[in-house]
C-alpha cells in the first residue's frame, strides 16, 4: 500500500543518484499536464506534484517514490 501525502507535507525522493527534499504541492487523481509533462492519474492511481526546496522546480511522482522526510 502506498502512503498518502497532503499538501505541505515535506517528502524525499532520489533523482540521477541524489535525495532530494521538498514539499507537496498537490495531489493529482486525473490526468492533467503540469510540470512540463503529460500525467496519467486516477483516484486510484494518484500522483504528486512536488517542489524541490533546492532549486524551486515542479516535479510529479507516484506515491512510491516519496517518502516523508525527517
């Protein structure tokens, strides 16, 4: 089962090798395009749509690329 994040939540996730923090910004139950790319969600799938507290960019993941950081 995969964990479940509301906005604001801070969260960590790795990109190219490197753990990256940053906040939640929302959750996406549809498909959308945002972060400069098309997202295929559903309720039952969802995404997230991340910012990276680094460097200020958009990112989205599935629930199982985040985890809650410390």
């Amino acid at each position: 089962m995969s964990a479940e994040f509301r906005k604001g939540d801070k969260v960590q996730w790795s990109s190219h090798g490197t753990t990256v923090t940053g906040t939640v910004e929302e959750k996406i139950t549809g498909d959308t395009e945002t972060a400069g790319r098309k997202v295929r969600a559903s309720r039952d799938e969802p995404q997230y749509r991340v910012r990276s507290d680094k460097t200020g960019r958009d990112a989205v993941h599935k629930p199982d690329a985040l985890k809650r950081a410390k």
